[in-house]
C-alpha cells in the first residue's frame, strides 16, 4: 500500500504538524520582533537579560540549548546595534558578562508586548480548557525531545 504524498502527513502527522507549527511560530515570532529590528533569538536573549540582569555569555548559551559560536554572533549582532555591551566578569576576568544598554532597555516595552501579542495569537480560538490540555502535553513533547539531544544533534540543531 502506498504512504500519502500530502505534504501534512509527510513525516507522519504529529511530526507534521509540529514542524508546521514551529515554522508558523518562528515566522510569526520573526515578523513581530522584526518590528525592532531584532531576530527571534535576539528577542529572547534580551527578554531573558531584561529578567536576570546581566550574565555570563556561557550562561546565556545555556540556557538557549546554543553552542558558544552561535551565542556569539548572536551577541556580537546585538552589541553592534547598541542593544548589549560586553563586560569583564568582576568575579573572573576570563568570563564576559552580557548586560543591556541604556538602547536595549528602551526596546524593553516594545518587545515585551511583541511576545504578549505573540502568546495571545498563539492561543486564539482555543478556550481554557483547551489550554489547559495542550499545555502539558506541548511541555511533555518538549522533554521528550530535548532529552534525546545528543550533543552533536544540538549543535546541528543550533545552526539550523
């Protein structure tokens, strides 16, 4: 018996519709922080520097699942536009901490209602129940995936 050639069910259907999903969120997430100037990624490394304050750059790699290349040129995009600034860490001179500037502070505001309005289209048209249910179980697919990261399958991920 022949599989179906629908581009939905090309990898299966849950599979499908994941990628359709994180490829319909990326671009979203793309065009609304767009309006900034920033990237996607550059939108949470300044949502997270906006929420923990300033912080190692190999922390900030962390805690995005990036390897340091890529947290770098993400870094370097942002220092160049005026919205980061790169330090010595006091506590140890061979680490850099990554802070916001006086600029970057200023988009504060902005991209905060950018995700807010990122979260709510996101959520359109499903009711509290429907929330509740899918929340859980988008975390718990995430678990699972991230779990069987191997490392070179995370830095594949992150060039991507």
């Amino acid at each position: 018996m022949e599989k179906p050639t629908h581009p939905d069910t090309e990898f299966g259907p849950m599979t499908s519709a994941i990628v359709r999903l994180a490829r319909a969120h990326r671009a979203l997430t793309g065009q609304l922080v767009g309006e900034v100037g920033l990237r996607p990624e550059q939108g949470a490394f300044m949502m997270h520097l906006w929420s923990v304050g300033p912080v190692r750059q190999t922390a900030l790699a962390s805690h995005f699942g990036k390897d340091s290349a890529a947290t770098t040129r993400a870094v370097q995009r942002l220092e160049h536009a005026g919205f980061v600034r790169r330090r010595s860490d006091p506590l140890d001179g061979r680490a850099t901490l990554v802070e916001p500037t006086a600029a970057g502070d200023a988009l504060r505001s902005r991209v905060e209602e950018m995700w807010d309005r990122l979260e709510h289209i996101v959520t359109d048209g499903l009711s509290a129940d429907d929330r509740a249910v899918a929340l859980p179980l988008i975390q718990k697919m995430g678990d699972v995936l991230l779990s069987r990261l191997t490392t070179e399958s995370a830095r594949t991920l992150n060039e991507v």
